[in-house]
C-alpha cells in the first residue's frame, strides 16, 4: 500500500529527526540557543525507530530514509543504529543518507559508509575561518574541509555540501564556494533561506536561487542535468569541472507540488511538511505505547496523510508561525 494524499501525491520519503539538540548554535537556524532550553527529552529510542522505518519501508513502499536534526551525530550509538538500519535496506531495499554539520565526522567517516549510509549531506555555510565561527559559533571550518576531504576519500560519490545564503551574511561567498569545490567529487547545494518563527527572515535579507545561479554563471558555465521528478534541487554539472551545482529554491519556487517527504521528529511527532504546526499528526511513541499493531499504524497514516495541504504558505507568513524552527522539525 502507498501513502497517498488528496492531491495525489505518493509519499515514499521519511525525513526523521534524531534529536533536537545541536553542537552549533548556527545563527539563521537556532538564534534563541535552544539547545540550553530543551532538557531532557522523550527521544524515541532505536528500537522503535527502526519500527518504524520497517512500518514505512515494509508496509508503506518507503523508498528512502534521512537522518537528520538538531545534529544527528550526537546521538550516542548513533553508528550502531546505522548498521542495524543497513540490515533493514538489504530486506526491503530502501536508501538511507544523513545531514549532518560534520564535526563528529572527523576520523569516522570510514565507519560511517560500512555501516551501510548512502549519501552525505555536510552543511558549510562559509569557507572564511572568521565567517564560519560567527555563524555556527564554532571554530571549525577547516575541521568541516578536512571532513568532506575524508568523504571523498571514504567514496561518497558526490559529497553533498550545503550553503544556506543570506543576505549580508555569506552571498559574497558563492564564487568562492565554486571556485574551491570545481576540482572536487563534490555537489555544491546552494540553499535558500527559509522563514522560521523567530529566526529572524526579512524579504530583503533574502536572495533568490536565480540570484545565486547568475552569479555563478558569471564565472562558470553550467549544464542541467536531469533530477528525479520529486528532487527538491535543479541540479547542473559544472562544464568542465566535475562539481556539481544544485539550487534549491523552497521560498522562489517551491516544489510543493512534487513532494514526496514527510517526517517525524524526534520525540516521535509525524509531520506532514516542513512548515506544518502539527494540527493533525500523530505521535508514534503514544501508539506504540497504546500497542498498536502496524496495521493500526498504517490506518492512522493513511488518515493523516489526507491532512497535507497543497503548499506551504507564503514567506511572509511563515515567519509568523511560531510553532516551527528547524531543529525542533530537523531540517
Ligand atoms: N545539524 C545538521 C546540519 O547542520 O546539517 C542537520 C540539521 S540542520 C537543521 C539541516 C539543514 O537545514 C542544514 O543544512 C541547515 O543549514 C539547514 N537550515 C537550517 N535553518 C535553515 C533555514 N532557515 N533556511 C534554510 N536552511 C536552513
């Protein structure tokens, strides 16, 4: 069965929060420090999260499974949950790949690929040692350059690398962006900055995916190459160069029509977008705790499924709503 919704959309990508916590502070996404107001949270444990990828692989047709946050590296075991998800990919033959800020990565990168994830997401929103250490409140640009390093290395083919670019903050940085990854196995992601309650979105803070694209094609030339129908990027090879340069363009030109994700965060919350206030959704840790058998399960999904709406509000909006933030959501 397909968890499909009212605009006929089918659902066969789980995005799952690991946790809400982060070893960064980074400025556009937890400006309130968050991190020293979470105490202890009702995480949901491995077991049941790998319940419920065998609910949504098994019984859903889930093709694909993410592992973000908060950062995902912080979990303790988190490199064990992998290996006993990689079993699970071997039965019902799903993909798995993880976003991560990539400072835990340092010297496990090996260890990361033989547990069985797919791809690599590495967020590094500045190549500037000083730029870097404002954003994320971390001092550790090139501890992150030394990681992607070791992912090339290690065989992830391409290594993605996501810059989110605000206004004021990093868009003097694209070219370099280029100019440093061009030689590399690399997939430059050019992200643009999206709304969150509080963290701080103004329209003229905000630059365009064919902003940045202009710029690069001032110095570069660029050739499209075709994406998977439900991709969230418009993917380009670099002419000759092997990097890759993607946009992904959320707030200029959703993709909201092709969505094929949702997610669950990690004290069990199912979400059916990024942006939604969680109004129909239901928490797998209270069914699991009511017993429910994965039938059950599958009901309440095919149910809440019909929730979705056909897209996200518009910016200005969802600056308002103060229900979300990324890390709580995992982006
Ligand atoms: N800690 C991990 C990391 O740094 O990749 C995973 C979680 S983080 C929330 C996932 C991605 O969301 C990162 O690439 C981050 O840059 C992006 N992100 C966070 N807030 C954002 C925003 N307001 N607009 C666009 N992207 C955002």
């Amino acid at each position: 069965m397909k968890l499909i919704d009212r605009f006929n959309r089918t659902h066969n990508y789980l995005r799952i929060s690991l946790t809400d916590k982060c070893n960064y502070n980074c400025i556009y996404c937890n400006p309130n420090k968050l991190n020293d107001k979470f105490g202890k949270m009702n995480l949901l444990s491995f077991e049941e999260l790998l319940r419920v990828i065998e609910i949504f692989a098994g019984e859903l047709e889930f093709k694909k499974f993410r592992f973000t946050g908060g950062e995902p590296l912080i979990r303790r075991d988190v490199f064990k949950f992998f290996g006993d998800v990689g079993k699970l990919k071997s039965i019902y033959g799903f993909k798995t790949g993880i976003t991560t800020n990539g400072s835990l990565l340092k010297g496990r990168v090996g260890e990361l690929k033989n547990s069985g994830v797919d791809s690599l997401n590495i967020s590094l929103d500045s190549l500037n040692k000083n730029k870097f250490l404002s954003i994320t409140q971390k001092d550790e640009a090139d501890r992150i350059l030394n990681v992607i390093d070791e992912a090339i290395e290690n065989g992830y083919s391409p290594v993605k690398v996501n810059a989110v670019i605000i206004k004021g903050i990093n868009d003097g940085e694209i070219l370099n962006f280029v100019d440093y990854f061009k030689d590399l196995d690399v997939n430059i992601r050019f992200i643009e900055f999206m709304p969150f309650g509080s963290n701080t979105w103004q329209r003229n803070g905000f630059i365009s995916y064919k902003e940045i694209k202009n710029l690069v094609e001032e110095k570069y030339s660029l050739s499209v190459l075709s994406s998977d129908k439900n991709s969230v990027a418009k993917d380009y090879q670099m002419d000759n160069f092997p990097a890759k340069v993607s946009f992904i363009s959320s707030i200029s030109e959703n993709f909201c029509s092709t969505c094929n994700r949702v997610r669950i965060s990690s004290t069990g919350k199912f979400r059916l977008c990024l942006f939604s206030e969680g109004k129909h959704e239901i928490n797998f840790k209270e069914l699991f705790q009511k017993k429910y058998s994965n039938e059950d399960i599958v009901n309440e999904l095919s149910e809440a499924i019909k929730h979705k709406w056909e897209k996200h509000p518009e910016p200005e909006e969802l600056s308002e709503m103060m229900a979300n933030n990324m890390m709580t959501i995992g982006g």
